[in-house]
C-alpha cells in the first residue's frame, strides 16, 4: 500500500491521535483507537460452532495491532441466523462449544487488543431457508424482491422474556470464554433494530407503542446482561442513526435511545444506519428512495458515512464512548473525526478484508490513505448499475456485493492472500450456492 497523503504541518499527526489509548466508563483500557469491525465470518460448522478458521482469521487482524477487534455476529438462536454458518450460543454449551470459543479469543488478544463478541437475532431477516416463518415483534414481511425472506410470526411476551435471557445467558458464555466484552447488534434492521422502529413494530403491548415501549427490549437486554456480567465487563450497542426510511426509526429516536443507553451504563454506543430495505451501513441504495434525516446546518459532510450524527448524538450522552464505522479511507478523515466530531473509536470494516495490516501502518504513521473499491463492484453503469431502476438488478448488487467482501474474509481465514480481482458475480454465486448448502447441512442436522 502506497502513502498518497501529504500533510500541511498539522499540530499532531494522525497516527498520533490514533494510537491514543482510551479508557471505557467501566475501567477497562483500549490501547488504541482503532477497531476492527463487526463482519459476518461464515465459518461455523454444521452445529453453529467456532471453528480453527475463526482462530487463524482473528490472529491475523490481531497482528495487526487494532486495540479492539469485534466478531460477526454470534446469534443467540439457532432457528434464526443472518446466515447458517453464523456462531450461535443458545442453552448450555459443551466442551468442543466452549474450548472453540477460547481458542477464538485467545488468538484475537494475542497480540494485546481486546475482542468483544456482538450477539444478535436475526428476527424477520432470517432467510426463508433457514426459516420460513421467523418470528418478529411484529408480522412485518422484508420487503425484498424474490422470495428470500418468509412472513414473520409476532412473538408472544413469554417469548421476548425467553430473549432476554437469551442474550444475558450468550453475554455470560462470552466473559467465561475470554472475551473482553459484548456489544448488541440494535441495527441494520435484526431483531433489536425492529423493536426500534414503527415500520416493523406494530404492537400494543408494553414491547411496543411509543419509542419507550419499543425501545424496552434494548434496555431490558442491557440490564439483564449487566447483572450477569458483573460492572467491569464491558457492554456497547450497535444502534442505528437512523433506518433511513420515511415513518421508521428517525433520528430523533436515535439521540433519546442513546441517551437512555448512556443512563442504563453502556460503556460504547456504534453509531451506524440502515436496514437491508435500506442498506446505508453498506454505503448502498435500496430499492425505494431512501429518507435521509436533516441534522444541523454547521455540521460538516465526513468521509464517514455517519461521522455527520456523531456530534448531535454526543449531546445526548456524557458517559459513554462513541464509535463509527464505515467509510473512513483516510488517516486525516479518521484523525479528524475524533478530533472534530467528538468520535472516540474508529470502526475499519471491509479496508481490512483486502489491507489486512492497514491498522499498523495507520498507527506507524506509514499510511495515509487506503483505495475503496465499492466503486470497482456491482454489475455497471446505468440500468445494470447500483441505481438501476430493475429492483432485482440493484438487490443483487447489495447482497453481491456483500458476497463479494466475504469471500475475501473467507480467504484471510484459509491463510491466504485477499484477491481484489475476484470477479463480481462469481463471488455472489459463489455465495449463493454456500448459503443453500449450508441451509441444508443445518436442517439435515437438526
């Protein structure tokens, strides 16, 4: 990788700012401010465990000296997963279970960082086969073309209760396998982010309603885990800006949820956006317009994609620590938004699918600009391109490309080399097909 960047005499360098060390609210000490983020692995076996991949994986982002590392999502259900080769921790685990999760996170921390494990529950983006008929807060369909998603069942109170301790019970396995931490997946639309919003929580019980009502599962989660975990055991949420779609979890909402996030003691809120309706976390357009929240005039367009809610949300919170991820390409950008936009965590995502040891030389002051390349993917311009007005065409985009980044984690995990010259739709085959494959391995197996 090439420095491209040249500095005007700043008052501190980038790396400088970004190999500060940060201290949570709960005591524990990152040695860094950089984080590699949360990205779907697929490389559990057929009963949802680790595997010898996830120890080669994380051991070689650790190398690489991010003060945190984040694991895709572990799911807290088996009959509902992002996708079938996802880790999940639901009842008692056994011995192969547990010893798979240590060697996980001893290879993470080998090199001095932390890793905190992210729980999740896919609700009503549990693909149709994995799960037909999923269950929701609400019976509210992914409204996708093509038949990958099935009609949600509203779950019962007993059955959010049941959830609850799901995620307290997952939070408790991590801290005894040697993570150093959790944090809730509240968005990109999974089971969390539909409580959030209107759109897909239509109830009238105390789990739905007003914004306190449909935020009560978060709280409830955090508490519980809390309880479990012990006040030294660090807990952040993943929680979106906004869903970016007309009538669903506003901005606004975000800065009050993360305001009572702060009071109920999380040490980390993720600001991110998006829904795979909506996939802004993927810097993607969905199929309808998207809504785009105005936030204040005097905040400056970031080379982040949500750098620019950062200082709004900031308002709301005084205790917890504020991280952001996807978009950054640049030592200054980051640099900056810490600085500037009162960012304490810089999240580095599908940069570290194809540039690996990017976190070294960010914090050696040897690199200052890393290539995107989302610009080289999809299908092309115009009618094939990711604005097309062919829905089907812009939804093989999104999860193609998507596909496209997993292949290469799915590279890294096998010891070798990423490949920025895959081909596009090979890779979204590719994908396609393991999907099916392990969808069938799972049901076989159950």
């Amino acid at each position: 990788m090439q420095s491209i960047a040249i500095y005007s005499k700043p008052s501190q360098r980038p790396s400088d700012i970004l190999s500060q060390p940060l201290t949570l609210p709960c005591g524990a000490t990152l040695p860094n401010r950089l984080v590699k983020g949360a990205m779907s692995e697929f490389l559990a076996d057929s009963r949802n465990r680790a595997t010898e991949k996830h120890a080669t994986l994380y051991r070689t982002f650790a190398r690489k000296g991010p003060g945190l590392l984040f694991t895709g999502n572990v799911q807290v259900d088996r009959l509902h997963l992002e996708h079938g080769s996802n880790v999940v921790i639901q009842g008692p685990q056994d011995a192969k279970a547990l010893a798979a999760l240590k060697a996980w996170s001893s290879a993470a921390k080998a090199f001095g960082g932390q890793v905190w494990m992210q729980l999740s529950h896919s609700g009503r983006q549990t693909q149709k086969s994995i799960n037909p008929a999923p269950k929701a807060p609400s019976a509210v369909k992914v409204n996708l073309p093509g038949d990958r998603f099935g009609t949600p069942v509203a779950l019962t109170s007993d059955e959010i209760e049941d959830l609850v301790e799901r995620f307290a019970h997952a939070a408790g396995v991590a801290r005894q396998t040697g993570f150093d931490g959790v944090e809730l997946h509240a968005a990109h639309g999974y089971l969390i982010s539909q409580f959030l919003s209107p759109l897909t929580n239509l109830r009238s019980d105390r789990w739905g309603g007003d914004l306190a009502g449909r935020a009560r599962f978060l709280l409830e989660a955090v508490g519980r885990i809390r309880a479990t975990v012990g006040a030294d055991f660090p807990i952040g949420v993943k929680l979106n800006s906004a869903d970016f779609q007309r009538g669903g979890f506003s901005f606004e909402d975000s800065q009050i949820v993360a305001g009572w996030l702060d009071l109920a003691g999380v040490d980390l809120i993720e600001i991110s956006g998006g829904t795979y309706e909506q996939p802004k976390m993927a810097n993607i357009e969905g199929l309808e317009p998207s809504f785009d929240p105005t936030i204040s005039k005097s905040t400056q367009e970031r080379e982040a994609f949500f750098s620019r809610f950062a200082p709004e949300i900031r308002r709301s919170v005084s205790r917890a620590k504020l991280m952001v991820t996807g978009g950054f390409r640049s030592a200054k950008g980051m640099a900056q938004a810490i600085t500037d936009d009162g960012i304490d965590l810089i999240g580095l995502g599908r940069p570290l699918c194809l540039y690996p040891d990017a976190p070294s030389g960010l914090l050696k002051g040897e690199l200052h600009q890393f290539e995107p390349w989302e610009h080289r993917l999809r299908l092309g311009p115009g009618l094939l391109g990711p604005h097309s007005p062919i829905k089907i065409l812009k939804a093989i985009n999104g999860f193609g490309t998507m596909n496209w980044y997993n292949e290469q984690l799915l590279r890294l995990a096998d010891g070798l080399p990423a490949d920025p010259k895959m081909n596009f739709l090979m890779a979204f085959v590719r994908g396609s097909n393991r999907e099916r494959r392990v969808a069938r391995a799972l049901e076989s197996d159950r």
